[in-house]
C-alpha cells in the first residue's frame, strides 16, 4: 500500500516577492476550436492593461498567436503564455492587485497534447463555449483533461451577439454533456443584436453596456429589468441552494430561510468551485467586449491561488512505493516540472518550468531526477507570448522559461540535489497518423535530421523513427494539420526542402484468444555460445489496456537476471505484429517456463528468446487488425442534413446522433480514420461551404475482413514506437 508524506508542507512566502502567492492565479483558457478562445484572452489582456489596442485573430494580430502559421490560419497551434495584472472591485479581493498567469491554448484536436501539458501545471481554467453551438467533440475532450488533473473551472458562455444565440440552451449542454453542476453567476439582458447587459445574481443588480461603445468600457449597474425580475429570482435561489452544500454554516442559514450576504456568497461559490463539484456560468461576447471583465472577476474571486491546490504527488526516487508530495513553500529545496520545449531562434533551447516547491534563482544547478545529471540554469525568462522578459528569481507557483538545461524532456523533474521525489508527469495520446518524408537534396539531410530532432523534443505526439524496410524516415502525429505544420515549420525554421509521402493510418493488431509461444535461441560456433529458452502464455486484455507482463518463473528454471532481457525482447517483438508489422495492444505476457546454460545463456540470448516466444504465440492468437475511428461532429443547414449523412454513411460511418436547433442539423458519428481523408473539401461541396465539422480520435475497431488483404497489401508498415 503506497504511503503518502504530505508533512511540512505550510506555505511560505520569500521576501523578494512581487505578488504573495494567495493574490496569483495561474489559468488557462481552453474550448473547441473557434469558440473565441484566443479572442478572449485578448480581451483580458486588454481590460487588464497588459495591451493598448486589441488585436484580432482573423488579423492576424492576436497577442498570444505569434507564430506565422497561426497568424496565416487564424488558429492557435501552441500554448502562449502570458502575464496580466487584475484588481477586482467586488469580493473579498476587492482593491487587492493580483497577477494572473494565463496560458491560451489551441482548440485543435491535433494539438492536443499543448492542452494536456497546460493544464497539467495549472492551478484554475476558464472553459470557453459558443453560446451558438454549446458543447462541442474537443470541449468534452477539453472537459475530461480538466477533470483528469483536477483544475478548478470556470465557463464563460461566449458569442451571446451571434445569429441563433441561447444563453440557456448551452448552460443545459454544459450539464447534459459533461455531466457538470453548472449554475449562472449571471443572466444575459438579451441575445444576438440584442445582447446588452447581465444580471449579477450574487449583487441582484444589472450592468448595462452603453451599445454605441465598441470597447464595451463603458457600463452602467442598474436595477433588474421588471420583464427579467422573476427569472433572476429563481436562478439566484438555485445557485445559493447548490452553493450552500459546500458549507455548513450557510446550509444552515439557507435551511432557516436566512438571506446570505453578498461576501458569504461569493465565499461559498470559491469553496464549491474548488470542490470541482460546481461550475459557475457567465455570459458574455469577447468580440464585442462584453464580459470580460466579470470574468477577470471571478478568476481573482472563484478560481485557485497556488496555496489553494492539493500538494503535487510523486514518487520517492529510492522507494518506487511510497508517495511523496511537493507544496508551495518558497524555504524548502526546489522541485519543478518541465511541461514544454521550445527552440528559440534567439536564445536556443527554452525549457518551460512550473515551481511547485522551493525558489530557483539564475546560475542554479539543479538535478534531472530523470537522468541523475546536473542540469544548470543559465537564465531565467518570464514568457510573453513571444516575448521574452529576463528574471532573477522565480518562486514556488510561479511558471517560468529556463535557458540552459541541455538533457531534458517533456515531463521531466528538476529538482536541488538531494530532493528525494519525481513528479508525475502529463500523459498524451498515441500519433494516429503517419508518412513518409524524404530530403530533395543531400545538403536537406543534415537539417532534416537536425529539424526532426528538434520538433520531436519539442511535441511529444510527433514520433520520429526509421521503416527499417526501406530505410524511409517515418514521422508520426495527430492529424493531417499536425503534419503539415510541422512540414511547414521545417521548410520556415530549419530551411528543409522536403518530399512527403502520402498520408498512412496509425492501425494497431491485438489479439482474440490465449495462446501459448515457446522461444528458443541456441548457437554454437566454435568458442562460447549462445543459450535462451522462454515459454509463455498471451491473453487478450480489454480495449485500451495496453500492454502487461507477470513473472510466473518457480523454481528458478530462468534466473533473475534474465526475467528483464525476456519481457525486452517481448515487447520488441509486440511492435511489429504478424497481420501487417503494426504495432500490437491490448494483450498480458505471462512467462511461465523456460530453462538456461550455466555457461553459454546470457541478457541477449534471453531477449531474443522473448521474440521468439511471442512470435509463435502471436501467429496463434487469432489476431486481429485495427484501424483507428474518429468520432465526427458535422453542423449543417437542414437541407442538406441528408446528403451528409448519405455521405458519411458511405465512408463506413455509424451515426450516432442527430439533433437540430433552428435551420442547423448536427450530426454526431463514428468514422474510420482512412475515409476522412480530403474531408473538409467533400463537405464544402455538398453543402455549397455552409456546412463545418469537426473530428477527434474516439478508439479502435476491427478493420473488416473483406478490407484486411487490401490494407496489407497497399499500406507500408507502420512506424515502430520506441
């Protein structure tokens, strides 16, 4: 049973601090792509003084997207992070300065994994959805990340001034789909064109935009509308019910019919949002600055400092069983996570670091716990989208860039030496997709390499690796945008001119019956030999299990330190299956036999008996090809929702609902990766550029068996996974 150390862990402030950590929040913002994600971030920024003329995203001109290619898409393809500053003037912050460290990140499924690291690290997010469409496939995604790392949320219910927009229609949504205790802090006064003002059901009063001002700066508070007066009523009881439930002194008083005051309530929607069994709802429209600043509000009011998260869990270094925790006390010894790589063209490698313990001064030399090598910090950045601002000190809870740490990966804790603990880090999904990319020339080579090598540090869904066949260099992602931006920065950052083969399905083989595989390896030539006997056993696991071994040696028939070199040699072999060479899951290795030579056995000949082992037993098993399917969301006007399910139905796809609000179909289904191809120009077509889907990766299938020889036969084998 793992042992869980959380002693000493009280905060403590240094004095060279700007902030104290309870007036720091550290947020992301995170939504469906197009939900107005960076928009809203660019309204904060403004509002708080950070920028002086807003930039827009279909400018190009957004602070956050700095990168060429967001600028020319109009989306966001890495998180941006940036600092701002907030003093709120309601709730028992108001007056105090805050900053906030806020994190923009892409709504894109294929660049999941910036959400998946973001979020890691953060303590608080605000969760952006379209008051037009509600929720949508990557916000569920977005959602289940949240949930995974336990961040406190907020949502701001965006777009209240578009055509077709519902308040209340997307708060259900919220709570339907994501199964979420999601009540409004505010009322909309109006949608659409409409949309002018919100009701503050904490303070019961109405702030009313001055329409003819596009700044949206200024406003006035005013009583309810009387037309609104019952509606606000009502929702103001159901939020101080479900608020209520998170203290029992305001239980009591809402037992007693007492009424709450202002402060009590906004004291009871902290503590239930940092339950994470409470969302607050707020309404409002980023483009036309509407909103905002309630939302900077409850960031500062609702949402978690650094002192207000549980402690970061990690393992002990010396003893994998036991739990150790790191909290924000800027005394003890430094522990950190490295969450992102960048290469900067200025400054190099930028290692992008959250302080859970300890302060990390410029000049530090601290410890991989990955690696046991000495890592030093030769400078310290503060990160402003693309900017850069050079510190001297950075404290527990602070996120900071670090120049100079050669050795380290995504994930990797750095920590003063000594510090007995290794943080866990984020997990990512696997590339779904992958092709061939070759150099036009030999003077490519180098920098393709070189290129390759860097961007594969940098993004840990971006595989690299060698089709040991025909020599091709593989590389592996997300999606079809993924791998064309990564061509793209290769061609604008490492000047790569390069040949990339058609688009090739990640499939995957797994097996449907136990099966028993006997390796033996035995050579004799001359001189000492070689000598391996393993038998063992392969039993097929459920979906999305992965991969598992059980050491079942009695006796000592393989001694011990030949156990390891055989499950190597298992799983080599479990990257190359029988059906096709892919890569094969969802299956548990038992070792239950084998026998050795006192003289002549040794770690190689071992690990090539467990190739051979699972070899035979894979032929056996009764394998089975998988191909990936995604799961497609297409909104669409109705009259043509028939032609798009006809189509969707001709790509092997199984619908898995419909629904329609006003003229606009949305269609749910389940596709198999290899029809999705050229699909966003198919719809356009059938809907004359009316129609928008998206798509994320939903799980694996059976390839049917009418389509397995076609697919051996055209497909080149898929990329081992090393």
């Amino acid at each position: 049973m793992a042992i869980v150390d959380t002693k000493n862990l009280s905060p403590m402030n240094a004095k060279g601090r700007e902030f104290p950590l309870e007036f720091q929040r550290n947020i992301g913002i995170a939504a469906h792509i197009d939900a107005g994600k960076t928009t809203t971030t660019e309204r904060i920024l403004f509002y708080s003084g950070k920028i002086h003329k807003i930039g827009e995203v279909h400018d190009g001109a957004a602070t956050t997207d700095w990168m060429e290619q967001e600028r020319e898409r109009g989306i966001t393809i890495t998180a941006a992070a940036i600092s701002a500053g907030w003093t709120t003037k309601v709730g028992p912050f108001a007056g105090i300065p805050h900053r906030v460290n806020i994190i923009d990140t892409p709504g894109h499924v294929d660049f999941t994994a910036e959400v998946e690291r973001s979020l890691k690290v953060l303590d608080g997010a605000v969760a952006v959805f379209c008051a037009v469409a509600g929720v949508q496939p990557q916000s569920e995604t977005v959602w289940r990340q949240m949930t995974k790392y336990g961040v406190p949320r907020i949502c701001f219910i965006n777009k209240m001034d578009r055509t077709g927009a519902d308040f209340y229609a997307a708060a259900q949504s919220v709570n339907d789909k994501l199964g979420a205790n999601a009540h409004p802090l505010y009322l909309p006064i109006g949608s659409e064109d409409k949309f002018q003002g919100l009701i503050d059901l904490v303070t019961m009063k109405a702030v009313f935009y001055d329409m003819s001002d596009v700044t949206g700066a200024t406003f006035s508070i005013g009583e309810i509308p009387d037309d609104m007066k019952d509606d606000a009523e009502a929702y103001r009881e159901q939020l101080v019910e479900a608020v209520a439930n998170f203290d029992d002194d305001l239980m009591g008083k809402y037992l007693e019919g007492e009424e709450f005051s202002e402060d009590e309530l906004r004291v009871a929607i902290r503590k239930a949002t940092l339950s994470l069994k409470f969302t607050g709802l707020i309404p409002g429209s980023a483009f036309k600055n509407k909103g905002i600043q309630r939302v900077l509000d409850a960031v500062v009011n609702y949402l978690p400092s650094p002192l207000d998260i549980p402690p970061q869990r990690g393992r002990s270094i010396e003893d994998e069983e036991k739990i150790l925790a790191v909290g924000p006390d800027d005394s003890k010894p430094l522990a950190g996570l490295a969450f992102k790589l960048w290469t900067d063209p200025f400054v190099g490698k930028l290692v992008f670091f959250r302080v859970y313990q300890g302060t990390l001064s410029k000049g530090t030399a601290l410890i991989n716990q990955r690696t046991g090598k000495t890592e030093r910090v030769s400078r310290l950045m503060v990160m402003h989208a693309d900017r850069r601002e050079d510190v001297d000190v950075a404290y527990s809870g602070d996120i900071v860039a670090l120049i100079g740490a050669k050795e380290v990966r995504t994930g990797d804790t750095l920590a003063t030496k000594g510090t007995d603990i290794i943080l866990e880090p984020p997990t990512f999904p696997e590339p779904v997709i992958s092709m061939s990319v070759e150099p036009n020339s030999k003077g490519d080579q180098e920098r393709l390499s070189i290129g390759l090598q860097r961007l594969a540090e940098e993004d840990p869904t971006f595989v690299v690796s060698t089709d040991e066949e025909t020599g091709q260099t593989i590389i592996a992602g997300m999606g079809e945008l993924h791998l064309e931006i990564i061509r793209d920065r290769l061609f604008r950052e490492f000047k790569v001119e390069a040949t990339a083969g058609k688009p090739q399905i990640a499939y995957r083989e797994t097996i449907t019956a136990e099966s028993k595989g006997v390796g033996k390896f035995v050579r004799q030539s001359g001189g000492r030999g070689q000598y391996g006997h393993a038998e063992i056993i392969i039993e097929p696991l459920e979906k999305g299990k992965g991969y598992e071994f059980s050491n079942e040696i009695v006796g000592g028939v393989i001694p011990k330190e030949y156990i390891k070199p055989t499950e190597e040699g298992i799983r080599e072999a479990a990257h190359n299956g029988v059906i096709a060479g892919y890569p094969v899951v969802d299956f548990k290795a038992r070792l239950i036999f084998g026998s050795f030579h006192e003289v002549d056995s040794s770690e190689m000949a071992f690990k090539m008996a467990g190739i051979f082992a699972f070899r035979d037993a894979m032929q056996k098993a009764k394998p089975l090809l998988m191909e990936p399917v995604m799961k497609v969301e297409v909104e669409t006007p109705e009259e043509y929702q028939g032609d798009v399910v006809g189509d969707l139905n001709r790509r092997r796809g199984v619908i898995q609902g419909m629904e329609t609000r006003g003229k606009v179909a949305r269609i749910t289904a389940n596709v198999p990766l290899e029809q999705m191809f050229g699909y966003s120009t198919d719809v356009r077509s059938l809907s004359k550029g009316r129609a928008s889907y998206s798509m994320e990766p939903s799980h694996f299938e059976q390839v049917p068996n009418n389509l397995v020889e076609q697919i051996v036969k055209t497909q080149s084998r898929a990329p081992a996974r090393t």
